[in-house]
C-alpha cells in the first residue's frame, strides 16, 4: 500500500479541496525546469565544495605536522576538542 500525501485546506466559499502534494511536487519539477537545473547545480556547487574544503584542511593539518615533525621539533598538532585543561 502506498503512501498518499494530502492536505486539507478550507476556500474562501467554504469548500474542502484537497491537494495531493506528490502530484504537486512532480508537477512543478517539469514546470519550472530552469529552476530545477538551477536548483541541482547549486546543491552540486555547495557539495563540492564542502568535500573540497574538508580535503583542502586534512592536507594542510598532514603537511603542518609534517614540516614540525622534519627538523626533529618536538611539537604535536592536535585538535582543540582533544585538548584538556
């Protein structure tokens, strides 16, 4: 059995319409298809960029111990949330 999204709403004459949302939703992804596009590429974008921020960080955090580590420095990088005082 299928699950069927509605919503009951009162008009202005007093009338019960009922909207199926699901119909709406496919409907309106067909309709304005330059928003949808719009919409996929933003989320696409915000995606990438997330990804590419969180490799950009892991690989400066690799290459700072890196270079302390190299000249036989005694220092250790760690995250604040490790650290207890």
């Amino acid at each position: 059995m299928g699950l069927i999204l509605e919503n009951v709403f009162l008009s202005e004459s007093g009338r019960i319409m009922c909207m199926k949302f699901r119909s709406l939703i496919i409907k309106n992804i067909f309709r304005n298809k330059s928003r949808s596009l719009l919409a996929k590429v933003g989320i696409a974008i915000g995606a990438a960029t997330i990804l590419g921020l969180g490799l950009v960080t892991d690989g400066l955090a690799a290459s700072t111990q890196q270079a302390l580590t190299a000249g036989a420095a005694d220092f250790t990088v760690l995250p604040s949330s490790l650290i207890r005082v």
